[in-house]
C-alpha cells in the first residue's frame, strides 16, 4: 500500500528504482534457475559466471567469456562475498545507441571463419557447462575496422549472463546418451570443433576439475 501511494514520489527516488530494478532481476534468475536447471535455493547464481570463467580458461577459450573472479567487498562491519566481472568486448545486438546499431549494419558477412570458429566453440562450451540461457542477446558481437568497400567484418563473439550453467537437471535422449538442458538447438549444425579445443577437451579429467570450479560447485 506505501509503495502504491508513493509511487509517484519513488519514481524521483532513482536510486530506490535501481534496487527495485535489481532485486527484481534476482527473482526473477532465481526462478529461472530453480524452473529449469535446478539450481538449489540458497546457491550464488552468480557464482556461476565465475565458474564458467574459470572453465573458459581451463580450456583455453577465454575470448569467449567475459572474465570473472569472486570478490570480497567490506560494507561497514560487514563482509560480502560475491563476483566482479570485466566489461565485455564487443558490442550489444540490443543496443539502441545510434553508434553500435550503425556498425553493426555495416556487417554484411556474419559467416567469416573468425566467427564460425567462435559460434561453434561457444556452442560446445555451452554444451559442456549445460548453459540454460543462451541466447541472441547474451552475446557481444566483435567488428573489426571498416574496409574500402564500407563494410566490417565480424571477428568474434563473447558470451555473457552466464548464471543459468551448472544445474543438476540433466537428460538422456533416445539413445541414453547425456543431453544438455541448455539452448543448444544450433548443435545439430554443427560440423566441426577447433582442434585447440577439442585437444583441451579430451585432455580434462575431475582433477582438474576439481581444480578449477570445485570451490564453486559440486
């Protein structure tokens, strides 16, 4: 009832909407994550994006995901632990700031081998990290710079929001093969995997593992 009668003054209050706004993205990925991957209540969702990180290093595709690390930040008597991310590289495909939605028109061919590569590995990582919210909009898109003809090449990708990985909800499809819950449609398209990666793949064994996410999760 307060916030109804005082919304008109809460709309001026921008600092009070801006938590609002947060913790509203908090619910609403936790009921995500609790709906469909399984992550248990009382988890750091956002630790997962740590996780994701660190395994992104481990296989050594780190172009690929933006850099995370857990911090521990002091607020007053109080220590909170949580996560520091670095700024994606590339650019949003949401934007609407006149600037990035001019270059990204300016990129006639998508399909170069620089962002084959990187679309096909991001895909398998995801696989791998059983990624459940992958998406056109959580993704950064790397251009490079303008050539005689008046366009851009695409050079890259970079995932972001990588909460949602992690979960315990697994599948077996028909052939009682493991599946992952992630959107990972486009796998079936699929038909090659760098050869860094997959040596870095079938090198991986729980020691390390462990090594790299076992803090983090099970």
């Amino acid at each position: 009832q307060q916030f109804t009668g005082d919304k008109e003054k809460l709309k001026k209050d921008g600092k009070l909407m801006r938590c609002f706004g947060e913790m509203l993205i908090e619910c609403k990925q936790m009921s995500m994550a609790d709906g469909n991957v399984e992550i248990e209540q009382g988890d750091k969702v956002t630790l997962r994006n740590v996780a994701t990180s660190r395994m992104a290093d481990l296989l050594g595709i780190e172009r690929l995901i933006a850099h995370s690390e857990i911090v521990e930040v002091k607020v007053g008597d109080r220590v909170v632990k949580g996560s520091f991310m670095d700024f994606a590289e590339g650019y949003d495909a949401n934007s609407t700031d006149i600037d990035v939605v001019q270059k990204l028109k300016e990129v006639q061919a998508w399909d170069s081998p620089e962002m084959l590569r990187d679309t096909h590995d991001l895909e398998i990582f995801d696989l791998i990290c059983g990624q459940n919210d992958r998406h056109g909009g959580n993704a950064f898109y790397k251009v490079g710079e303008m050539g005689p003809d008046g366009t851009r090449p695409a050079i890259g990708i970079m995932g972001i929001d990588n909460d949602l990985s992690f979960g315990t909800k697994v599948g077996l499809d028909k052939d009682g093969k493991l599946e992952s819950v992630g959107r990972t449609e486009a796998t079936q398209y699929i038909n090659f995997i760098s050869e860094d990666l997959a040596d870095k793949i079938m090198s991986l064994n729980r020691e390390k593992l462990e090594y790299a996410v076992g803090d983090i999760i099970t």
